[in-house]
C-alpha cells in the first residue's frame, strides 16, 4: 500500500524533471524491492527528498510487480531517464487534472458516485484501509509519511468495524 500525494506522481501543468517523477527516479534495488526517489513533497520544505521502499507481496496487489511491468513498457516506447514515469495515452506526462478526471469516469462507470472522491482520497483511502487491518497507528503514520498524528482525521470507520467491536465487548 502506498500513501503518496497525487501530486508526488502528477505535474500541475508543465512536467519538471528536477522535482517531478521520471524513470530514473524507480530504481529495483533487490528482485524484491523496489525504491521511489520523491524528490519533492509537501513537507519537504527543504526539497531534499525522500526515497519510498517498496516490495514485492502476495497478493492480487503487487507495487513491485505493477511497477516492474510499468517500467518495461516505458523503456520499450524508448523513455529517457528523465522523462516522466507516469504518462497518458498520448504519451504526455500525467497531469493531476487528467488523472482525478479519468478517475471519476471510471467510478461513475463502476456506478458509485464520483462526488467524494479527489486526488487526496487516496491517502485517506490508505489509512482507512491500513486502520481496518489493525495496522497501528505508528506504522501507518510512518507510511503515510505524516509528521504528527493529523492522520487519524483521514480515518473512515466502517459500521462493519463498528459492529465487530460492539461485538467484541459483550
């Protein structure tokens, strides 16, 4: 699972190479992980950057997988290293306004409304998910890269999770 900001893996308008994501920034460490250069974040106010671990996993989710299978198909339409990671059908660098509108058609064409949803319901969606795990607190805010505990704000309880702790104190 992966906490990024829509913006860490989207440009806003015009692609930069020195602070948005491109090939050369998806380095496969080991066969079984797989590092993400970040070089510019929202609280990384000294744009230092930060690198993101990430390995391979069971499961129908796999981000070393998807990532692997990404990049070779980057690198077979010839990408540099500086190019971005990330592009649209036309082979444009992702744009954050592309991705939350291509978003949304896809979640009113799965029938849900597309009206809850933006760039930042992916870390909300993250830390729900991982609280639902029973994934502590700590952990999730180490991964969601949160410096103070306003992640527990993002936090969606579910009525399942409700009723099975009423259940639980009986």
């Amino acid at each position: 699972m992966v906490f990024l900001r829509c913006n860490e893996f989207t440009c806003r308008t015009v692609f930069d190479p020195d602070s948005n994501l491109c090939v050369s920034d998806i380095n496969f460490v080991s066969e079984c992980e797989v590092t993400v250069n970040l070089k510019a974040t929202k609280t990384d106010i000294f744009r230092q950057g930060i690198i993101i671990s990430l390995f391979k996993i069971e499961g129908v989710v796999c981000p070393y997988k998807l990532l692997s299978q990404l990049m070779s198909v980057r690198l077979n339409l010839n990408a540099k290293h500086n190019d971005s990671f990330f592009v649209e059908e036309t082979g444009k660098p992702l744009s954050r306004n592309y991705f939350i509108s291509k978003l949304k058609t896809i979640l009113i064409a799965l029938g849900y409304s597309d009206k809850d949803y933006s760039g930042h319901s992916f870390r909300s969606g993250a830390a729900t998910s991982a609280s639902s795990q029973g994934i502590e607190d700590s952990m999730i805010q180490t991964l969601g890269r949160w410096k103070s505990d306003c992640f527990k704000r993002y936090i969606r309880t579910s009525k399942l999770d409700i009723k099975s702790a009423l259940e639980k104190i009986k």
